[in-house]
C-alpha cells in the first residue's frame, strides 16, 4: 500500500512525533495544535537558545493516499501528525527528539556530534550475566512508568477536538506495544462499524523501515531508562531453526504443559500481564487500547498462519 509507504517516511522524518509527549497532552497543546516542549538544558522550546532546533509548522508530503482508504478525515492517522499538532520541533545538526533533546541514532556526546557504533548480538552470542541483564532491563521498563510519553485513550473526536483530552499512563514497555496496536489498529467509523482494510506498518514496503526505526526508538528509550548508554537489543537468528529455539524458561519462556496458548510457570515471563489484545473489544465501543492489563501474556509459535509465514519456525 502506498499509504504504508507514506506513513512510514513521516514516521521516520518525524520519530519525535511518532507517539505523545507527556508535554503536550494538555488541551492547550492540542487546541492550539503545536507540540514544541523546552528542553531541560535551557529552558527553551526545542533548546532554540542552545541551537538545538526550532518551533516550526509541520510541511506534509502532498503525495495522495491510494484508492484503498475511501475515506478522508475520520482517522486521525491520516495527515499524520496534523491532526493533533501542526507546529513540532524540527532538530538542527544531529539533534532528535520531541523536545531535541537527544541525539540522532549513531552519535552521542553534548553536541551529539561523537559518532557511535553499537552492534547487535545474537542471543545465544551473550553470557549468562549478559542475558539475564537484558530480561532485567526488560522487567524494569514493563514496571517503570514512561516520564517522556502518554498514551491517547481516545481519538480527537473523543477529545472533543482536544479540549478535553483523554491520555493515560503508560509503562516503558507497553509504550511499544501500545505504538505497534495503534498504527496496524481499524479505523473507528462509528456505530461500531469499522473499516478493518488499514495497516501502516505491515504487509506493505513500509514493513522494514517502520519497524527498523520501531526497534531503535525502543532500544533507545531503554538506554535512557537503565542509564547504559551502550545497550542493544540481541536478535534471534531463525534463518536456519526448526523450532522456535528463544522458546525456553532460560530466553523468552517455554511453553506451558496444560495451556499450549500461555508460557510455562518457570517462565521469566509468566507473571507479565498482555495490553492491547483485545482489538475486537475496541471495534464494538469504538474505543482506543487504554494500556490496561488484560490477563497473561498469550504465545502459540506453532499457531501462526502458515499461508502467511511459511518460514517461520514452530515451537516443537
Ligand atoms: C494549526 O492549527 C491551528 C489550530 O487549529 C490553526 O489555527 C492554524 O491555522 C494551523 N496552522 C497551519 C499552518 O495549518
Ligand atoms: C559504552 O562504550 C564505550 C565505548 O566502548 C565506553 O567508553 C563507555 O564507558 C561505555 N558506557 C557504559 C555506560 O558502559
Ligand atoms: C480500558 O480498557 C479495558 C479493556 O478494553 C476496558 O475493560 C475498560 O473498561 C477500559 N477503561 C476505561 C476507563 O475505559
């Protein structure tokens, strides 16, 4: 789809912008459009004072959407991000971030101007200590509040245009999981009927580069979270795996003997609570995932659409 395509180039000219900064859900931010938080260093919008970027009008692409979305302003997603905002800080140099308060992925020192190279490693590349490190980093951002970004609960619409609007907290973790629900979501066309033929991240060109820039945003709020500067997601390699073999107690949770949908008791993972499963739920109130806990985490590796996935491996 084009429109994915689209999607996922604004996405990436506007990571800042990708999901709510705590400093802008107030009804002011949204009434009066603009999104352009101070930067803690100086004090000012976008860290203007320390050339960091500047407060500027958001300029779209005009490119049309394609003829498989027949419809024009009822999903908030369109015209990404004017709906909510149509003035956002714009970075100078290697400067990111909703307020430039960060550095562009690959540099890193006060002016961001140190060139870093971090590599990913394979999961079973890393020790012990190592691993149980990286699911102690996980633990932390499932049960740490995100300082820097809230989660919407309703649409615009629902925020009667902003004057009223309607956020919630959100941890580290489920901000993510929260972003992938909200840009593969439906569109709400009221009176619970939906038009389910949307996806901007997926089965489209925009798969790849939305989800590459998904993966560094998480990683990095993970680094800002644990203070280490260095930290990188390992990767499972499956190109070669018969079975799903991060599948175990040790790595990312085995399966359970009585409930093949739900990972084994021993399991790191079987205490973390799902949020934002419930996507049929949301059609039939019209309602946006609010971030609640909806029961235990639910994994079938062996029950993934085969016609879809042809390669990926099953869980023995
Ligand atoms: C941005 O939105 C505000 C509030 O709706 C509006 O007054 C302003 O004209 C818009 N600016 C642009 C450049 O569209
Ligand atoms: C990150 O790696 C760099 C380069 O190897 C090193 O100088 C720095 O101390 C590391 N930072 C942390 C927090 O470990
Ligand atoms: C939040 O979402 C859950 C799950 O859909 C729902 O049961 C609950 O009523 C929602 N809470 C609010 C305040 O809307």
């Amino acid at each position: 789809m084009l429109l994915a395509a689209l999607y996922c180039l604004l996405w990436s000219f506007r990571t800042s912008a990708g999901h709510f900064p705590r400093a802008c859900a107030s009804s002011k931010s949204l009434t009066e459009k603009e999104c352009c938080p101070p930067w803690a260093g100086d004090g000012s919008p976008c860290g203007r004072l320390s050339g960091r970027g500047s407060c500027q009008d958001v300029i779209l692409s005009t490119a049309p959407l394609g003829p498989q979305f027949p419809f024009t302003g009822v999903d908030d997603r369109e015209s990404w991000p004017s709906i909510f905002y149509n003035r956002t800080c714009q970075c100078f140099s290697n400067f990111m971030g909703f307020n430039c308060g960060s550095c562009k992925f690959g540099f890193r020192g006060p002016r961001c101007t140190e060139r870093r190279l971090l590599v990913r490693r394979n999961i079973f590349d890393l020790s012990v200590p190592e691993k149980n490190k990286f699911l102690a980093y996980l633990t932390l951002a499932k049960h740490t509040t995100s300082p820097d970004y809230v989660i919407p609960t309703g649409t615009y619409g629902q925020m009667n245009h902003g004057t009223t609007p309607l956020f919630n907290d959100v941890s580290v973790y489920d901000l993510f999981v929260w972003m992938h629900y909200y840009v593969s979501r439906d569109t709400l066309l009221g009176d619970s009927e939906v038009w389910r033929d949307i996806d901007f991240a997926h089965e489209a060109p925009g798969f790849l580069p939305w989800h590459r820039l998904f993966l560094l945003l998480w990683e990095q709020e993970i680094q800002k979270l644990t203070g280490d500067e260095n930290f990188t997601i390992p990767y499972w390699d499956w190109r070669d795996a018969e079975n799903c073999d991060v599948c175990t107690d040790e790595y990312m949770g085995g399966r359970n003997p009585a409930n093949p949908n739900l990972l084994s008791p021993a399991s790191f993972f079987s205490s973390w609570q799902i949020v934002c499963s419930r996507l049929e739920e949301y059609n039939s109130r019209q309602a946006l995932c609010n971030g609640t806990s909806e029961g235990p985490l639910l994994r079938n590796p062996g029950n993934h659409d085969k016609a879809r996935t042809p390669e990926a491996p099953l869980l023995g």
